[in-house]
C-alpha cells in the first residue's frame, strides 16, 4: 500500500478521526503502547499500515459500476457485467469518454465512489 492511498484508506477508517480513538483500530492498537495514533505510526509503521491494510480489504470501497447498478438495477450490460455504452452520462464525465477505449470505461467504472 502506498503512502496515499493508506492515509485516504486511515481517513475512510476512522471516518477523518470522528469516530473517537476508542473506536479507531489504530487508536486501540496504539493503546498498547500508551501512545497516540500517530506516534504508533512512526514507532510501528509495518504494523500501522497493516492494520488499515486489513480494514480496507474487508471493507471495500463501493465502486461506480455498483452505485450505478444498485440506482439502475434493469441497466442493460455488456458481456463483461459492466453498463452498456451510453452510461456514462450518469457519470457525468460523458464528455471525457473515448469511444476508441472501452477498457478505459471499465477503469472508470472501477472506481471508487467518493463518500
């Protein structure tokens, strides 16, 4: 994991450190050493990306294609599960589109959805 997408996953886990320290993994694993988050981080920085690591892959980020679907349920889909062409108006980026890259669709499918 790399050094932005562990702080975006850290803010998403500890919903921007709202969720009070008792409740954050990291808060509670620094516990142990009577230290803040983020002094864990620098004394135990393996360990602090591993534990968002973990949350982060139990907890996936909903995707684009699954909001769309979830909103869209009778959405036509192509041959991979992705919506049809013409779909990516919902996401509003239609004039971005390059009709000669439908792989690059399924990039922006796979996104994730900004909370």
């Amino acid at each position: 994991m790399d050094a932005v997408k562990y702080f975006k996953e850290k803010a998403r886990m500890s919903q921007n450190c709202n969720i009070g320290c008792d409740n954050c993994l990291l808060g509670t694993a620094s516990d142990l050493l009577d230290v803040a988050c983020a002094d864990f981080e620098q004394f135990k920085p393996d360990e602090a990306v591993k534990i968002v690591e973990e949350w982060a892959k139990a907890h996936p980020q909903k995707t684009r294609k699954q909001d769309f679907f979830e909103k869209y349920p009778n959405a036509p889909k192509d041959e991979k599960g992705y919506p049809k062409r013409g779909c990516c108006i919902y996401l509003g980026y239609y004039d971005n589109c390059k009709p000669d890259s439908i792989e690059g669709c399924y990039d922006c499918w796979d996104e994730p959805v900004e909370e």
